[in-house]
C-alpha cells in the first residue's frame, strides 16, 4: 500500500525519468492545441469532461481515437489524484485504440488537478490532504462510481458499446478495478492492478472477494511490487487461490520494482519493469475487450 512511510523515503526523480516524462507530456500538450487537426487526420481527440456522478460530479480527461468507435478504458489514477502525467498516461493507451476516461478518484471532495506532479503531492502535505478523501471511497461507494462511469463511457459516440470495457488502478485503486467490474460485469470485461494495496483481504467486501462477482468472460492482471511482495508475500498466493476457486482467468507477477514503479512522475519509476507492466495490460485488454 502506499503508506506514509513509503512515500518519505522516495528518492527525487531522476534525470531520465524527467526526460521521458517530458517528452510525453510535451506530446499531450500538442495533441490538446491541435485536436481540430488530430481529428481531421485520425488523430487522438481529447477534452476535459464533467458528469452526474454518484455522490457528485465526476471530472476528468476523455480522450479517444477521432472519428471511430473504440472499446472504453477507465484509468483510476494513485493517491496523487488526477495530474499531468495520470494524463500523460492515458493518451498513450489512447492512442493504442482505447476511448480512455482518466477519472478523478476524489471528485466526491474536490475538482480537477490537486497536484502537479508526485513530488508536489509528497512534499506539500497530500497525504494528509487526501485523508478525509479517501474515507468517502468505501467499497460500495466505489461500485456506485463505476455504475455512473460505466453509464456515461456507453452514452459517448467514441465508445464501442459491442465490445466490453477495461478497467486500471495504481496503488490505492488497484482494488477499485476489482470494485469496478463486480458493480457492472455485463459490460466491464477487464481489471488491472499495478502495485495495488489491500487486495488479500479478507473481509466480506475486499476486493478478493469480489473475484466471484465478475463476469465469466473476464480477464485480470495483478502487477506486485517487489517491495510490497516482501512485505506480504502470502498475498500472492491468497490472490492465486481465490482467482482458481472461481475460475477467474487471473495473470499475477512479481515486478522488478518498487511501490509506484509504474507511474511516470514517480520518484521509484522502473522504465524497463514499467514497460513490461505495459506490454501485459495491452496484452490483457487485446484479449478480453
């Protein structure tokens, strides 16, 4: 999980990160002031939406292949919220052939981008910002979220409501993608977990326990830290366990990275791990949706 602790002992971003992270933000930047063209071309589209959700109004990034129908994609981004490179993100699953919604995890609190990046968020208090935050998110709060998300992705023109939908969560919303999928599994196909916390456990409404809820034909992807391994390491197998037991078509991997090695503004980001993880998730999206 990402825990206090975890967060205090992050190292600064490097150089490389810093230049990759760059460099793609810098390609949203020019999708954004050139969406007229993007369109015209085939192009990625993309626009900052708002919509009734439960509890309030959900916000974020919606951006899609222009001018074709594509299978949606609901990126729930980590603890630092909805920020620049959660979108980063999101444009390049886009542009794979994904209609992406980056959604705000904490929209029943606030709106829009709280941090700029991770390091603002660890060094300006967000953890303790976030707290009450969080507390909103239970487990049926978070299955009432993705009924509404759900709705609004199968009312917008980009999305392909023949095929089914994927979801994604990092860290604290690992176990969301599991939430997501039992709250509507006639049309959530697909659930990805990297480095996410409390997945193993075992109440009643753990995401675990929510394995048997989903549809038949899903698929999932859990991504472990190699950290959070060494600190739980029956979870994996507890994960194996309760996947078999309901027949879930379950990948689980031990990365070669730590808490948060996933996510481009991390100050643990793994480019080659990270990529893997990537490769998986297209490979998992590829085949359920």
């Amino acid at each position: 999980m990402c825990e206090l602790d975890q967060l205090s002992s992050m190292t600064a971003v490097n150089r490389r990160q810093f230049t990759r992270m760059g460099v793609m933000l810098g390609a949203g930047a020019t999708m954004a002031a050139c969406a007229t063209t993007a369109e015209a071309e085939g192009g990625l589209s993309e626009r900052m939406v708002t919509f009734a959700a439960a509890g309030g109004t959900m916000d974020g990034l919606f951006v899609h292949p222009a001018g074709k129908k594509s299978p949606a994609v609901i990126l729930w981004p980590d603890i630092a919220g909805l920020r620049p490179s959660k979108m980063a993100m999101g444009r390049r699953l886009a542009a794979e052939g994904f209609a992406v919604l980056v959604a705000n995890p904490f929209y029943r609190s606030v709106a829009g981008v709280q941090f700029e990046d991770f390091a603002a968020f660890r060094d300006g208090g967000g953890f303790q910002a976030v707290g009450p935050w969080r507390e909103k998110n239970t487990p049926a709060a978070i299955m009432e979220t993705a009924k509404s998300v759900v709705g609004w992705l199968d009312a917008q023109d980009a999305v392909d409501t023949a095929r089914g939908i994927g979801n994604q969560g990092y860290c604290m919303t690992g176990s969301w993608t599991f939430y997501t999928a039992a709250a509507v599994p006639s049309r959530v196909k697909a659930a990805a977990s990297f480095h996410g916390g409390g997945l193993a456990g075992d109440a009643a409404d753990s995401a675990m326990n929510m394995f048997d809820d989903l549809a038949d034909d899903a698929k999932a992807l859990i991504a472990i830290a190699k950290n959070d391994d060494a600190n739980a390491p029956a979870d994996k197998d507890k994960l194996r366990a309760a996947a078999a037991a309901v027949d879930l078509d379950l990948e689980i991997e031990v990365y070669d990275g730590d808490h948060g090695w996933t996510v481009l503004d991390s100050p643990v980001y793994a480019e080659a791990a990270a990529d893997r993880a990537y490769g998986r998730l297209l490979a998992l999206y590829k085949s359920a949706l």
